[in-house]
C-alpha cells in the first residue's frame, strides 16, 4: 500500500507545473536554431543577390539603369517579394562591397539581422566603427531598438573617446576593468525634471533599470539598490549593487548629482573593501567602483585616485543625447594626436 503512495505521489510531483518548463525550454531553443538558420541563410542570400548586382553594374552591355530594371522586373513579375525595390537591391550591392574584402567581419556577418545590418551600414561613417557595432550587437545581443539607441547615444564615439585618456592612474583602472567602463554615459531616459537629489536620481534609474544596464552593459546582473554593508558597528549604504558576469566581480555604484569631489574615493573604498570582506565570494575578482557624478575634473581624479588600492572608475553622465558631430570631431582630434605620437 505504500508502495502504491509512493508511486502516486512521484506521477504527482511529475505533473506539477513546474515540470513542464522543461518542455517550454526545449521548443525555446528550437525556435531560436530556426531563427539563427533561417537568418542565415537570408543573410547569405542577400549578400549573393548584392555580388550578383554589383558584377552586372560594371558591365558596360547591362547600362547603368541596370539595377532599376531589376527593380521594374520584380514589380511587374513578383510584386509578393518584398525587399527588391530600387532601395532594397542597392542596399543588397552595398551590403557585399562593403564587406567583400573585409576577411575579419565576413565571418560575424549571418549573426545579425538584416535590420541591424542596414542601421549600421547607414549609420557608421568608417570600417572601424562598423566592425565595432558588429561586435558589439553580435556580444550583447541587440534588438533593433537597442542596437539603434546606442548608435544614436554615440556610443562608438564615447568608448573610443574613453580609451583615449592616457593619465597614467586612469589606464591602469581600465586596464583592471578591461575597458568595459565608459568615461561618459548618456542617461537620457531618465525622468529629468524628478533629478534633485542622489535619492531621486537612485530612484529614477530603478525606474529605469532595463535602459541603464543597456547603456552600462547586459553583462551587468542588478543585486539591489541601498545595499546594506557593515563595517564596525556602523551601517553604511551603496546605492545600487551590481554583479558583473565577464569580470566575475561585484561593481558598486555611487550615484552624484553634482561635480566630483576626492572625497567620494575614500568612501568608495570602504565600500569595497566591506564588500570584498564581507560578500565577495573566495571564486570572484576584486569588486569594483563606478562614481557617477554630473560632473568631473580629470586632473583631480587623477590625484585622488592616485593612491587607491581599489579599481575604482569615475564617469560624467549626461541627461541628453550628446551632439554626435561634436563627439567625432573630438574622436578625430584624438586620433591625429596618437597619430603624431607614434610617428
């Protein structure tokens, strides 16, 4: 009679919801190599179609209204495939001479989609920075959306403007940090009027959680804002709590509203040797600090992070979209200096 209970109870356990999650976990990932192969092969396609118009554009027997014939042709014959509009096919010829020659990206190409091909091909202005946004949709996983807002927020232009600074104290951090921390973040979803102290700011980007860690990195894992730290029998209080999975470490940030001040440093790190004390486990890296403040002096950071033991970062953040051509104009500047340097 028990063994009759216990065999009741198993085929219980065995129809619980929770059981049947697994099922929705297997046609998950079949959907998604569906997708993944179906991208592909849609990829490749339009990269062939795109060799196939550009060959024929430079034949002098075909005219130069060739690729609108083509266009005229799919309109009259197939007018239920889209795609293969005037616009659609020279996009298609763009898309492979682009990339024809570039043996680094050919390989990366069929990991995005068409959509995010065409905002990047659009919307970079070098190799450099196309090859950059390929990587990084490819790394974070961009939806259009996503993948649009970071090339609006010019985030090519901020990272590699980050990379540049060369102040001695600043690179080692980064070099800590593998560059992951920008020196300018644009918060521009925030609700800005709501901004008057660092509790309405904690507040707002909670509010905002999705779009901070978009603009941060979708590597970041949110573990709670005030977090609560003991060090002797004082409570103290790290604004918003992160763990970072690439760096394998716990990144606290400190939120300011207003410029930097050296004495933010020293709290900084007694909140991370608390952490790396109290929290941090044995299989983890040194946490980590990011100051965000809306302002800072890059000579004092210099000086006050000079003797910190801690990788701390500090990073101006902005309400609003930065002016693109001002952050290339700068990014130019930049590189013609580096240019000189290494001559």
């Amino acid at each position: 009679m028990d063994k009759d209970k216990d065999t009741i109870h198993e085929q219980t356990l065995n129809n619980t919801p929770e059981s049947f999650e697994e099922i929705v976990r297997i046609v998950k990932k079949a959907r998604e190599r569906t997708y993944r192969r179906v991208n592909e092969e849609l990829i490749l396609m339009y990269q062939e179609i795109g060799k196939y118009l550009s060959e024929k554009s430079k034949e002098a027997s075909y005219g130069s209204n060739y690729i609108e014939n083509v266009a005229d042709f799919f309109a009259q014959n197939y007018p239920d495939l889209k795609g293969f509009t005037r616009r659609g096919l020279y996009r298609m010829k763009q898309f492979y001479e682009i990339y024809r020659d570039d043996e680094k990206v050919t390989t990366l190409l069929t990991q995005l989609s068409w959509t995010n091909h065409l905002k990047i091909m659009s919307g970079s202005k070098s190799p450099e920075e196309r090859r950059f946004y390929i990587e990084l949709a490819i790394k974070e996983k961009y939806s259009k959306r996503e993948l649009e807002r970071q090339m609006d927020s010019s985030y090519y232009e901020r990272y590699m403007l980050s990379n540049g600074k060369n102040t001695p104290t600043l690179q080692k951090a980064k070099h800590e940090t593998h560059n992951l921390f920008l020196d300018s973040y644009v918060l521009e979803f925030l609700d800005t009027p709501k901004l008057g102290n660092e509790k309405d700011f904690q507040k707002s980007i909670l509010e905002n959680l999705k779009n901070f860690i978009l603009e941060i990195g979708k590597d970041f894992t949110f573990i709670g804002n005030e977090y609560r730290v003991q060090v002797g029998n004082h409570d103290y209080y790290i604004d918003l709590l992160f763990y970072h999975r690439g760096l394998s470490c716990l990144v606290a940030f400190e939120l300011k509203i207003g410029e930097f001040k050296p004495e933010y440093i020293g709290k900084m790190n007694l909140y991370l040797e608390a952490l790396d004390r109290e929290v941090k486990k044995e299989t983890e890296n040194p946490s980590v600090g990011v100051i965000l403040c809306a302002s800072k002096d890059d000579e004092v950071v210099e000086f006050a992070l000079s003797r910190s033991l801690s990788p701390t970062m500090v990073s101006e953040y902005t309400l609003k979209l930065i002016n693109k051509n001002l952050l290339q104009r700068k990014l130019k500047e930049y590189t013609e200096i580096a240019t000189e340097k290494s001559v």
